[in-house]
C-alpha cells in the first residue's frame, strides 16, 4: 500500500502522500518513483527534505495524488453506466424473446398454442 520511492533502485521511503485521508480506497493505489534526482541522507533512510528539489517533488506529487483522486469516482460512474447498459440490453432480450404465445394470447387470438404443449397443434 503507498508508492515508494526509489534513488538509484533503492526504497528510500514508501509514502502516502495525503492520501490518508481517502478511506478504504487508499488500500487500491501502489506503486512506486524512481527519483534519482533526489538527495538522501548519508544513512540512506530518508531524504534530505530542505533541498529545493525535494520540495518540487512534493509539489509535483501533490498534483498526481489530485489527479489519482479523481480517478475511483471516474471509474464508479463508468461502473454505474456499464451496470445500467446491461440492465437495458438484458430487459431488450427478454423482450425480445418472449414467445410467440404471449404475444398472441394478447391480440385474442383463438388459436393461441398452449405454453406447455406447442406442438400438440400440429
């Protein structure tokens, strides 16, 4: 769970980067940087986080967490519509298929073959 982060193939740090916040859905997003342009500690354990670039790089991933956000809603409303357009398709098939019979028993027709037995007309 988190992204990591990677300088030179190793996690430095694996991290959230907000996304905290979001629930259950935060379980879904892994994934990880490499970010060699990044400066570590001696220890490599950490960044050094009062250099400039590190805090362009959270600035950047502050706009690729927004933009992550975005996407569970995006996906739920495509959801919704796949779900939908079935429910219509499934309902034009049965509707479709419905026996003659029924059709026929509607108009009054006296010549409506029974549902049990259609071939005892014959």
């Amino acid at each position: 769970m988190g992204i990591e982060v990677k300088v030179k193939g190793a996690t430095v740090k694996r991290d959230l980067f907000g996304m905290e916040t979001w629930g259950k859905a935060v379980a879904r997003v892994k994934g990880e940087i490499c970010a060699d342009f990044l400066p570590i500690t001696s220890d490599r354990s950490s960044f050094i986080v009062d250099s400039a670039e590190y805090q362009e790089f959270l600035k950047i991933m502050e706009k690729v967490v927004g933009i992550i956000g975005k996407a569970p809603g995006k996906e739920a409303d495509r959801s919704e519509q796949r779900r939908a357009s079935r429910a219509v398709n499934e309902a034009l098939q049965r509707v479709h298929k419905a026996p003659a019979w029924r059709s026929a028993a509607r108009a009054g027709s006296s010549r409506t073959p029974s549902p049990r037995n259609k071939l005892s007309g014959l």
